[in-house]
C-alpha cells in the first residue's frame, strides 16, 4: 500500500471507524456520542458563554461541511443553519427540532466520509487555497472531531451530576 492510501485508510478509520473498532482516545465517535442524549439535555448549557451539546453538534456538523467544501474545491456554498461555524440552536428546542439537526450533523459526516472515499493519494498532497494539504485538513477534522467528543462527553457528566 502507498503512504497516501494508509493515510486515506486511517482518516477513515478515525471519521467512520469500522464495526468493533475503538478509536484510540478511546470515546465514542460524534454520532455515537450523542445516543441517548435528548432535546433537554442537548440544550442545557453548564455556565454563562458555555457551550451546549446542541451547540457543539451543529458546530462540528459545519467543519465537516467546510472541509468537505475544501477538499473538494467546491465553490462558496450554503449551510443550511446560520450563523456558520456556531450556528444558532433554535428557539424552541424540541425533540423534532434536536432530531433534525442531529440527522443534519449525520448527513454531513457521511457525505464527508464519502468524498474521503473518491480521493486519490495524489488528491491528499493537493495544496488547498489555505496552503493546507489536503491530508492535514483531514486529519485536523479528525481530532476537531475528538475534541468536541470529549467536551460532549463532560457537558454530559456535568448535567447528570447538577442534582
């Protein structure tokens, strides 16, 4: 296997780990990290300019969008929430509502993964516009990716334990 191909291998294993796989932070992926979790509890902020889970999933749901874009050389587009990077969560935070954009956070991730999938190893040694290769972008969104996992996983502790 060439270098790029193992690189496409991992940035695979770490943004769609196959069945059984534990990642190497150990956590759940960013869809796995929000089963369970409901509209209240996604809502719920734990202090003044903290962030809520709903917060973060829409955030990550727009870097996995932006990449895609950038990977891809697509031109300016429109997510479908504003503003972009911290979309808004929506005034009212039902489970329809958290549902919906739980499912926008999922179809960002797949179309992602899927045009990780379509990249030659000449593609990741592309330079992006932002001088990044197209492999640094991708394993950057990899551990954004783990970050937010990780601050999920905490905001979910810390609304367990407010009692």
């Amino acid at each position: 296997m060439e270098e790029a191909d193992v690189r496409t291998f991992e940035i695979l294993r770490l943004l769609d780990p196959p069945e059984g796989f534990k990642l190497w932070h150990g956590g759940p992926t960013v869809n796995g990290c929000l089963r369970g979790v409901d509209a209240r509890q996604a809502a719920w902020r734990p202090g003044n300019n903290r962030s809520s889970i709903w917060m973060l999933a829409l955030h990550i749901a727009y870097w996995k969008y932006a990449v895609r874009r950038r990977i891809l050389g697509l031109p300016q587009g429109s997510f479908p929430r504003k503003p972009s990077n911290f979309p808004a969560v929506p005034e009212f935070r039902t489970e329809d509502s958290w549902k919906k954009d739980r499912q926008l956070l999922k179809s960002e991730d797949r179309k992602l993964v899927e045009a990780v999938r379509q990249l030659t190893p000449d593609d990741l040694e592309t330079t992006l516009p932002s001088g990044n290769r197209t492999a640094d972008q991708l394993f950057g969104i990899a551990l954004h990716d783990a970050y937010h996992v990780a601050q999920i996983q905490l905001i979910k502790r810390l609304y367990s334990d407010r009692e």
